[in-house]
C-alpha cells in the first residue's frame, strides 16, 4: 500500500469516526453501488452514470464543483 493509499484509508477513517460509518464512500471504477443507495435521477445519462448509482443519492448532500465555464 502505498504512502497516499495509507493517508486516504486514515482520512476516511477519521471521517467516518467523527460522522458515523457510511458518511462516505469510495468507488472504484467498474463498481456499482455497493450501498445500494435510493437515487435520484437527475435527468442527465452522464452525470447519472458518472455519479456512479444512477443519480443523486435520495437524502444525502451531495456537492459537485469543477471550473467556471
């Protein structure tokens, strides 16, 4: 495992201590919801399959962010 593997498990571990198990999740490419999470469609095929499970997770907050356009 490597250096920035090991500080990313300690992060999410810290996070998940302070708000509970499941308060985040890291997908790998291929994997499909392991939570199997109600979603949201948001009307957009990408955004929806980029999101990894169809959609925002119903009852989550979700931010997404990139460059101004």
């Amino acid at each position: 495992m490597s250096d920035r593997e090991k500080a990313m498990e300690t992060a999410i571990a810290q996070i998940e201590r302070q708000f509970g198990k499941g308060s985040i999740m890291k997908m790998r490419p291929g994997e499909t919801n392991p939570m199997q999470v109600d979603a949201i469609p948001t009307g957009s095929i990408a955004l929806d399959l980029a999101l990894g499970i169809g959609g925002v997770p119903r009852g989550r907050i979700v931010e997404i962010y990139g460059p101004e356009s």
